[in-house]
C-alpha cells in the first residue's frame, strides 16, 4: 500500500482547535515535523482538513 509522507510547515497557533486536535492526530507537534502514514481514506481527510497547514508526498 502507498504511503504518504506529511510534514508540517506552518504554525497551528491561531488556527481553530480542530485544526490542532488534527494536527496533533496525525502526530505532528511541531512546525518541520514529517510524519509518514498509509495512504488511507481517513487520513487523506484529516490532511484536507489542514491542508493549509501541511506539505504531503508520496513514499513507495
């Protein structure tokens, strides 16, 4: 299965809190983390929810 690479690149502060609780959902905590996860129908929806917030790529 495809997986996804996610890094954060812009700061959760100000942002409202399901953007953070999603962030930190994914397992991002800080800004220039990356994360890699499956490339699954949830997780594409919780990184469209902070896709402002985000970079993402795919990793074979």
């Amino acid at each position: 299965m495809a997986q996804l690479k996610v890094r954060q690149v812009r700061s959760a502060i100000g942002r409202k809190q399901n953007q953070r609780d999603t962030l930190r959902s994914l397992g991002l905590k800080r800004l220039h983390d990356v994360v890699v996860k499956e490339d699954r129908p949830e997780i594409r929806g919780m990184i469209a929810t902070v896709s402002h917030l985000v970079a993402v790529e795919e990793v074979d």
